[in-house]
C-alpha cells in the first residue's frame, strides 16, 4: 500500500517540466471544477412573473392566515381563562 508521503516523492522524481505541467492541470481541473459549479443556475428562482406573483400572493395569503389562527387562539385561551374564574 503506498502511501501520500510516496506518492509525493515519486512526483518528486518526476522531471521538472513534466511536474510543472502536472500541476498547472491539476490547477486547471480544480478552477473549471468551481467555476462549473458557480455556473449552475438557481433552480431555487422562479423564472416566471406570473409564477412569482403567484408565489407573493401565496405568501401574504399565509401570513394573514397565520395572524389570524394566532388571534383566535388567543380569543380562545382568553375564554378558557374566563370560564375557569366563573367555576
């Protein structure tokens, strides 16, 4: 089994041209390698307009759905409280 301080010493053996060249393509591999994942689109975005629109609509419709169940918990804990005191 050989191990990473080998494999660093038979790279080490290696003519230094042909060393240079093996790690400017390592480089090479490396830098395409995130640039390529820096391109990849966001498939989180909504491309459409009317999707986006769709999607605020949505999101004030759950926010005013929320304030809502909030306010008739709170009603309803508020006459929990009041029918407890009458007992």
């Amino acid at each position: 089994m050989t191990t990473i301080r080998y494999r660093v010493q038979d790279v080490s053996d290696l003519p230094p041209a042909f060393a240079t060249a093996l790690g400017i393509v390592l480089v090479l591999i490396i830098a395409l390698l995130v640039w390529g994942l820096l391109k990849i689109p966001d498939h989180t975005r909504l491309r459409s307009p009317a999707a986006r629109e769709r999607a605020e609509r949505r999101k004030e419709s759950q926010k005013r759905q929320k304030a809502l169940r909030d306010r008739r918990e709170a009603l309803q804990r508020k006459a929990g409280r009041r029918d407890d005191g009458a007992a």
